[in-house]
C-alpha cells in the first residue's frame, strides 16, 4: 500500500496589507489626471496632491504613500 504525500495549504493572512502601487485601479488615493500624470491625494498638507508618475514615469514622490508608514 502506498501512502499519498500530504501537503499543507498555505492560508491567506487577513492582516496583510493590499500591495499598493502608484495606479488607479490598485489605490484609492492615485487619481490619473491625464497625459501619463497620476497625482496621489492621501498627503492632506498639499490640498492639490502629489505628482508621483509624469509621462508614464515614476517621480521621486513614486509610492510616498507606502513609504510615509515605515519608522
């Protein structure tokens, strides 16, 4: 008689935190305003938002939002 291999199904970790990217469709914040320019609303000290993506490429702001959370 042979025994079949068990294996453990990895559960999902509902703390875990979402992946956010610089994108519309992945982050509340993100607003595409047109040209390839993306703005992010979260920093409330600029009422305006950030620019984080120009001409479809990532600015020094790029996931300033992810990044403002670490100590």
């Amino acid at each position: 008689m042979v025994k079949a291999k068990v294996t453990k199904k990895r559960r999902k970790n509902p703390h875990r935190e979402k992946p956010r990217m610089c994108d519309p469709g992945m982050c509340d914040h993100c607003q595409y305003i047109g040209e390839g320019d993306f703005i992010c609303d979260q920093d409330l000290s600029d009422p305006e938002g950030v620019l984080v993506v120009s001409d479809w490429e990532p600015t020094e702001n790029y996931l300033k939002c992810k990044k403002g959370r670490r100590p």
